[in-house]
C-alpha cells in the first residue's frame, strides 16, 4: 500500500480514537492537509521496523488470511452470484471468476513507496476503494473459495527480484492465472501452469522462478 494512502488511513482511526494529548484549534485548519500528511509519514518512518515486525505473518496466519467466510468477502461474493442466472459451480464458476477479478481490479492500485508491510482486511480494501497486490490476491483468492473454488495465491519472483502474487486454479481441465493488478492480460488459461507461469510478466519485467503458495487449508514452498 502506498505510504500517502497509509497515512490517510491511519490518520482516519487516529482520528477516531480519543487523542493521547490536548490538541489545540490553530493545528487543525483544513488548509494543513498537506502538514498533516507530512506528520503521519513521519510517524510512519519512524516506527516502520515496529510495523513491520506487527504485520509478518506465521504461515497458519497467512493461510488465514484467505477466508471464504468472512463478512465482507461474503457479502461481495452472495452479490456476484445473485448477479448470474442460475448460479452452479459446475456450470458457471468462470463466470463468477471473472466477475470477481473485474471487482478487484477496479480497486485503485497502490504501490509501496517505503520498505513496510501492511495487509488491510477485506472490510478495509472495499471501504477504501483501494488495494496492493497482495492484497488483492487475498481478496480474489477468497471470493472463489466462496464461489465453491479451489484457488491458490502463487507468489512469483520477477525479473529484478520483484515479489508478485497471482491466483491460480484449475476448472474443466484447464488451468487459470489471473493477476489482478495487470493493466493488460489479467487471465490466462491453458493446459500446463507453469506454461502459463513461465510466460507472465508485470510492468515488463518478467517471471523467474515461484516461491511459495498458500489457501485456506494448505502452503507450500518452492524453494
């Protein structure tokens, strides 16, 4: 997530919260946005080794992540299906796959400007609007295990060392990938998925090797 927007955000519950000290009206004038933004992103700096130890995730953490069960992702998920006449997994889940990656795809973009980790719940992303590749791989990865999907998120090196996730499944004998944070091809399907793995590639630079890859019930490591 991109630091100005996890400034905003952490502004937003700081400001919701009883203040830790008297704050007095000549601080707040709404012409200091941009001081105010500069404040947190100090904050943030400083306690970035802090954040960063408090968002790293054990594996039986990680595999939590993905949660068809969620409130938010339920939500999300009943209004995709309702949308499809006749929702069955067997006939028409890549319907709803694709339904899912337009909803994720339409979050704004975010990009780390800072070395920091920061996951957002599903209940955040769809109240912001906005959302990190990783986050949105969670995301998607949870709305087709509420679709009655067996999904994965595939965490890839790309060229320059770049960690990237996508999902990956497989449906009639055929297997996708969906990157939903590509601007150009998000889905790609075919018989072999590490042919489809070997061919992607996100703003130019392209896949090297996999690294690991995780659901709701399993991990696993490439490495």
């Amino acid at each position: 997530m991109a630091l100005d927007d996890l400034v905003s955000f952490i502004k937003a519950k700081k400001e919701g919260a009883k203040p830790a000290k008297e704050t007095h009206a000549h601080e707040t004038h709404d012409g200091d946005e941009g001081l105010r933004a500069a404040y947190y992103r100090k904050i943030i700096e400083r306690y970035a080794e802090v954040i960063n130890l408090g968002e790293q995730k054990t594996i039986p953490e990680l595999k939590a992540l993905v949660n068809a069960e969620d409130a938010a992702i339920k939500e999300a998920g009943g209004r995709l299906s309702a949308a499809i006449d006749g929702y069955s997994f067997e006939a028409k889940f890549l319907e709803f796959a694709k339904s899912s990656l337009e909803l994720v795809r339409k979050l704004r973009p975010m990009h780390a400007d800072l070395d920091i980790s920061f996951w957002l719940s599903a209940k955040d992303v769809f109240e912001l609007g906005v959302a990190d590749s990783f986050d949105r791989a969670v995301i998607l990865c949870s709305l087709l295990a509420y679709g009655g999907g067996n999904a994965v998120v595939r965490v890839v090196e790309l060229e320059g060392g770049l960690k990237h996730p996508v999902v990956c499944f497989s449906y009639a004998g055929v297997w996708y990938v969906l990157d939903a944070s590509s601007e150009n091809e998000a889905m790609l399907s075919g018989p072999s998925l590490e042919d489809l793995l070997s061919s992607l590639a996100f703003e130019g630079r392209r896949f090297t090797k996999s690294l690991y890859e995780f659901n709701s019930s399993e991990y696993n490591s490439f490495e």
